[in-house]
C-alpha cells in the first residue's frame, strides 16, 4: 500500500467507513500523502493534461475575454486577476501576454493564484518568473479565504471537477450515502443506513423519481465556493469564468473517475497516487449564487472558443511557420473545439455583475 493508502486503511479501521468527499479529500489534499501535495501530475509525463497546456490559443483567448470585462465595468485602475487552480501556470502566462496588448489593463492587475500545492506552487513560479510585470506583485493563497476585496476577474478551469464530492444511493429502502471502507488491504463502497429525508440534500425531483440503483453526487465545496466568488463579484463588480468538464442540468449517475497516467483505473485501487475527479453539475453550481450576479451559459467550450475567434487565431499562428508547425497549430485547436474531443464535453459558465452587457462567448449572435 502507498503512504495515503495505509493512512486512510487505517483512518477507516480506528473511525468506521467514510463519505467519497472524505475519502477523496484525503486522497488528494492530505498534506503529506495527497496526490496534488506530492507532484506535478500535468502533461505527458503526468496523468492529464489540460486546455492551457494544449495550445497557447486559450489562455490568450481568455486573456482577450478579460481585457474586455476589464472595460465592460469602466476600466477601473486596480483589478484583482485571479486564478483557481493555476496548474503549472501557463493559463496565467498566456493570459498576461494577452493582457499586454492593452498596456492599460495590465498595469491595472494584482495577480492571485489560489493553489494548495507546494509542488505546483514552485512551478507556477518558475513559469512566471519571465513576465514582464513584477514578480512581488503575484500573490500565492492557500484558499479564497484569503483573496483581497475590490473589483476581481476570476478564472477556474479544471477546478471544480477535483473538489470533493458526495454520493447517495437509492435503494429499496430509501435513499443511503455511498460510503467507503476496507477490508483486509482492499478499499470497496458500502452504503450508510438509510438517510431521513431532510438529510438527502438532492432536488426533489431527483429524490421523489429516480429507479432504485441510482446514484446522485452533490459538491458542497463547489457550491459554497461558486456563493463566495458570487458574493465578491456582487459586491466589488467584475466577473467570474467556469470552464470544466460535466453537465447542463442536475441529474443521476456515478461520474466519479480515477486517472492515472492518462487512462482511468480503479476508484479504490491507489488513493494517493492518481487523479480522482467527477463531472461538475453546472445546474448546482447557479443555484448556489446569488440573484445579486448575473448567470451566462453553461454554453460548450467548442461553441465559446469559436466564439472567441480561435480559428482566426489559429490562423494568425500557422501564418510564416513550417507545414508541422501549421499541423500542430490546426491539430491543437481541434482538440480544444471539436465534439469528439473536448469540445462538448467541457462546459463554460459566466457570472458578472448585473447591469454589464452580455460577455463574449455567451451571444447567441455572436
């Protein structure tokens, strides 16, 4: 067993089975074990690999989509950029080369990166390091507790998807919570006794209507991050972006998967040592803001980016270089758009402070 295997073995034998959020909090965040505090788990060397890392086109996509949520609330002199879940730093870096285009803009920003990892901090850093602005004026936290009040723009991709999530089973005698518990040296579900109906926190339409056998996820942590980005933006004015991958409406079924050097495993079998992520209910996370924003999207990640313009960008870079350079380029931008890649499966979601236009990627005329 690895180090976060044996000390969640023995966590379970001393306090009895624990929830998936539990199970998957430990496994990913657990300071000395957990599978994000230990490594550098991006790229080909790694076990998945994300949209930054991909192609420079959509970190300087976004970048453009910021510069002019910047003006859309009146080009204030100071705005907060920050970033959830900032991998290696690379969507931070495209995003501040874009920024340069607007020299305005990018002398305006306080850039925060809210990253738990120490390994990922070092790198986030020595990604950074190149920039033009001044290096003291990046901020690192450990959690939103800590970001700065005043006008923000805030990106999350691929941040939602690893954040724990609950698991609640129908069954003949009524809804239980998937639990997690070992039995020798193997870790397998098992069920709690069932729950009381006010301690089911799914809709109503889910829990009155769904077949025995279902399984229902709820991400309490998603959604009481997406309130406090919601609050902030409410408050200081601004706007948040969502990319992840996951569904329009609230639903059953089991998304939770394990990754281990770009191939799924098993759940169970090495805690501590893969990836554990599960699909981001979109539906939950608007219900969870306040009325006090405005709510853009889910539209695809496919749809936003051609939206944005990323086949004339494509275009601009395939421009004066080889033929496998121009390959490559095309190749990218497929991966990062088509339906049978990343296109439909990844969502974008848009939260701004009312009264700002539609942003873009989220017009229908667009």
């Amino acid at each position: 067993m690895t180090a976060s295997s044996d000390h969640l073995a023995r966590r379970i034998r001393f306090e009895g089975p624990v929830s998936v959020a539990e199970f998957m909090a430990d496994a990913l965040y657990h300071p000395t074990h957990g599978y994000y505090m230990t490594r550098d788990p991006l790229g080909s060397g790694g076990d998945f690999t994300t949209a930054p890392e991909i192609s420079q086109m959509f970190g300087e996509l976004i970048g453009a989509w910021c510069t002019e949520r910047w003006q859309a609330i009146g080009l204030p002199e100071r705005i907060h950029m920050i970033e959830l879940g900032p991998g290696r730093g690379t969507l931070m870096a495209d995003v501040l080369r874009a920024a340069s285009v607007e020299p305005e803009f990018r002398r305006a920003l306080a850039v925060h990166l809210v990253e738990i990892s120490p390994v990922l901090r070092d790198v986030q850093r020595a990604t950074l390091s190149g920039e033009t602005i001044q290096f003291d004026s990046i901020h690192w936290h450990a959690g939103l507790e800590t970001l700065p009040m005043g006008p923000s723009l805030i990106v999350a991709n691929e941040f939602f998807d690893a954040l724990p999530i609950r698991q609640f089973e129908k069954t003949s005698a009524g809804w239980c919570e998937r639990l997690v518990t070992v039995e020798r040296e193997n870790f397998r579900f098992t069920l709690s006794p069932p729950l009381p109906a006010h301690e089911i926190p799914l809709l109503s339409g889910i829990r009155d209507t769904a077949e025995s056998g279902a399984i229902a996820e709820v991400r309490p942590a998603a959604a009481a991050a997406a309130a406090q980005i919601a609050a902030q933006i409410a408050r200081f004015g601004g706007s948040a972006l969502f990319i992840d991958y996951g569904h329009h409406l609230s639903g059953t079924g089991d998304t939770l998967q394990s990754l281990s050097e770009h191939a799924t495993t098993g759940v169970l079998c090495d805690p501590g040592a893969a990836d554990l992520t599960a699909h981001v209910d979109f539906d939950a996370i608007e219900r969870s803001v306040s009325a006090d924003v405005d709510v853009h999207g889910p539209v695809t990640q496919g749809v936003f980016l051609r939206r944005l313009g990323i086949e004339v960008r494509a275009e601009a870079l395939a421009r004066n270089t080889s033929a496998a350079k121009a390959n490559d380029i095309a190749k990218a931008g497929r991966r990062l758009v088509e339906n049978d890649q990343m296109g439909s499966l990844f969502k974008v979601m848009a939260l701004t402070s009312r009264d700002q236009s539609v942003p873009p990627g989220f017009d229908a005329a667009q």
